[in-house]
C-alpha cells in the first residue's frame, strides 16, 4: 500500500514531510517482526501506527491488541499482560491468560509503555528476548510468539537517566524508532486538520460547518498547540457546539486559544470569589459532565449485554468499531476498559485552564479537584500529565 492509500484508510490528514516519513517506515517494518517504539509529543496521532504497521504485516489476520500501560494499576500490570494462576493474590479465581498468551501469533501494542513499573519492564525484556514469560504465581515458562510495537510521549532518555526506565528494554524496544513530529512542525497541515475536524463535528452535532476567516487561520497556524492533534481537535468541537455564528473571526477564535507566554494561572479579583470560573469554563464543565454521564450509560448497556471478560469494542468520532479488546475482571475494570476508553475520549473537551484553576482553588488538592470536575483522581492525574500542567 502506498502512503496515499495508508492515508485514506487510516483517516490521516496532512501531507507534512515528517509525517510521511513516520507512515513510511511503519510500511517497510510491517512486513518484518521488529519491534517498534513510537515516539513523539502528547496528542501528535501515535495510536494510528501500530495498526497500520499490523493491518500491513503478515500478522493481519491474527489478533491485535491495545493496552494502555498507563491506565492498569501497578498491582494487576503483571497479570493483564503475562496472566496469573489461580489463587497467586487476593481475588484470582481462576486461572488467567495474560495479553502475551492471547496474542500469540499476533500484535501488541503497549501504549505509554514509560510508565510500566520497572519489575514488569524486566518481564517485557525476557519476553522481546526469548519469547518466554511465566505467569503470576507460576514457575512454568511458556512460549509466545508476539510482535511488539510500543508508544510512550515521554522523553525515554531522561526516564533511563531518572532510573524509570531500563536501558537495555529501550534498545529492544527500539529497534524501529518512528518519531511523530508535533504539529507547530506541520504548519502546513493545521487549517487541513481543522477543516476536517469541523466537518466531522458539523455532521456529528448536526449543524453547520464552521469556518475560519482569513486571519483566524493565521493565528491557528501560528499558535503552538502543545496539546497537539488532541487539543486542536478539541478546540474544534468547542467551537462547533458553542458558536452560534458559524463564521468564525480572530476575535470569536482566540477565546478559544489560551494565550501564549502569558501565566494560565487565574487572576483572582478581590471579592469574587465566586466568578472563578468564567461562563465559558463553566459550559465546558456541563457539556463534559453530560457526556461522561452519556458514556457512562452507554457504557452500562455494554456491560449488562455482555458477559464480563469479554470484548471491549472501541469505537471512532462517529461510533465505528476501530479497535476490539478483552476486558479483565478486576475491581477497576471500569477504569481500565470502557470507562478509560471513554473517559479519554470525552475529557478531550477538558481544557488545561479549567484543570489549573480548579487545582488552583484547592490549593492544589487533587481530590478536591477531581471532585469539582467530575473525574476520577487518576483521571485528573492522567490529564495533568497529558497536558503537560507545570502544576
Ligand atoms: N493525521 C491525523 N489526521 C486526523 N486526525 C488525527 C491525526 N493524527 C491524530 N489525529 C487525531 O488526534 C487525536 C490524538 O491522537 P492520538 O490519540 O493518536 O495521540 P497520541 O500521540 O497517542 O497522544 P498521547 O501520547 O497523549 O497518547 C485522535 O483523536 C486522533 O484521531
Ligand atoms: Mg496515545
């Protein structure tokens, strides 16, 4: 498949030489069993590559699976991804099958793979290695043939320096490195993306397409947009929901884009208290509160239809199935499966200035925060990260 094609199929935007390159190399590696580390800023269109890398590889008719390294709690890591016999901890029941056991044959994707305790990075090395793991609670070494491609946002040279991450794991790993680049180095791509964002809200919500005048274009272009793909996503769908005019000026748009070199932290007016949160922070907070009680609902329906340890079907903007994944069934399945998928997927609309002004407000106390905004503490801590928050 060429680039354009790789393109068409995987819905990419953007014609930047960088990018290209990265969809490049994905093509080449997929027909090898190397593994691959993706690399690159948060929010850049990392998740896309190990599928294209997996739907043009030998390995396509087998199974693929996500994980989100980052989203399992340190406690269960070991045995989601090598799988535990029955009666090795608290609560495991019967004996269970690992990612690298389900797998077998096929791919694994380990996204954020920097935030792996260091105890199951030594796991994921013997198994790169050697093929071999042995589950939790058991001395036997089983076999598996899986191919592994891994993202991480997080510079892996200074998480070797800080000893978060093993050395020798990240030159296994990096076999393949293929580097996102981040939008303000895609200048030429960013109105093409907008304009494909507000095509896709203006079908979703189903209203008009917004559109960006001549200097509004300009300050999209010229913006940094640390958040990436996700945020300038996000502000498109802000705008689509909220604007009643769908000709959008400067003015209308630089509500939307926090200003740069200026401190996010909030001017606190003595006496008011009570204004800390602008009408606008506080229409997002509704609309995001509203969808994660939507997801929530949908995601109980999902549940009550299907037996627990099933698939998780993971699904794009417009509800198509993009992704299938088993569920486990541990107390924080909800946080791991479908909750997490949708909690991701529904908090893009939460903007770092809400997040810096609630912790703000609570002195910095997490829990209050999280309380305040609707998510959990994890969530919010997941978000602090994502958003970069010098907090
Ligand atoms: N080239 C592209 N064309 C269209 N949409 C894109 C493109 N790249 C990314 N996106 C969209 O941008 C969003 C962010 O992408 P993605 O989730 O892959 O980011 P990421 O690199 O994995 O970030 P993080 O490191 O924070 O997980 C997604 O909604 C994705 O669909
Ligand atoms: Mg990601």
């Amino acid at each position: 498949m060429d680039i354009r094609a790789i393109k068409l199929r995987f819905d990419i935007i953007g014609d930047n030489h960088a990018l290209n390159r990265a969809i490049d190399i994905a093509v080449q590696v997929a027909a090898t069993d190397l593994s691959v580390l993706i690399t690159g800023e948060s929010g850049v269109g990392k998740e896309v590559f190990p599928q294209i890398i997996h739907t043009n590889s030998p390995r396509k008719h087998n199974q693929y699976f996500a994980v989100n390294c980052g989203a399992i709690p340190e406690g269960t890591i070991d045995s989601e991804l090598f799988g535990h016999e029955k009666g090795s901890f608290t609560g495991a029941y019967e004996t269970r099958k690992g990612y690298f056991e389900v797998a077998d044959g096929g791919t694994l994707f380990l996204d954020e793979v920097a935030e792996l305790p260091l105890s199951t990075q030594v796991r994921l090395l013997r198994v790169l290695q050697s093929g071999e793991f042995i589950k939790v609670g058991s001395s036997k070494v089983q076999k598996t043939d899986v191919r592994v491609i891994a993202a991480t946002n997080v510079n892996v040279l200074r998480a070797i320096e800080m000893g978060k991450f093993r050395e020798d794991l990240y030159y296994r790993l990096n076999t393949v490195p293929i580097y996102v680049p981040p939008l303000r180095e895609r200048k030429e791509d960013i109105h093409q993306l907008f304009k494909k964002f507000a095509l896709d809200f203006a079908d979703k919500y189903k209203m008009p397409t917004i559109r960006l005048n001549h200097d509004a274009v300009r300050i999209l272009e010229n913006y940094r947009w640390p958040g990436n793909i996700r945020q300038l996503k996000s502000i498109a769908e802000q705008i689509s929901i909220i604007e009643h005019n769908r000709e959008i000026s400067t003015e209308v748009l630089k509500k939307y884009i926090p200003e740069e070199g200026v401190s996010h932290l909030p001017v606190r007016t003595e006496g008011h208290g009570a204004d800390y949160m602008t009408d606008r922070d506080i229409i997002f907070k509704v609309l995001y509160q509203l969808r994660q009680e939507i997801e929530e609902l949908k995601s109980g329906i999902v549940k009550s239809q299907v037996p627990v340890s099933s698939v998780i079907a993971k699904r794009d903007d417009v509800g198509d199935v993009i992704e299938e994944r088993s569920v486990v069934d541990y107390d924080e399945e909800a946080e791991i499966s479908s909750g997490k998928e949708s909690q991701d997927f529904s908090i893009q609309s939460m903007n770092a200035d809400l997040i810096r002004k609630s912790l703000e407000k609570h002195n910095g106390k997490r829990k209050a925060a999280a309380a305040e905004l609707g998510i959990s503490e994890r969530t919010l801590y997941r978000k602090i990260k994502e958003l970069n928050l010098d907090i």
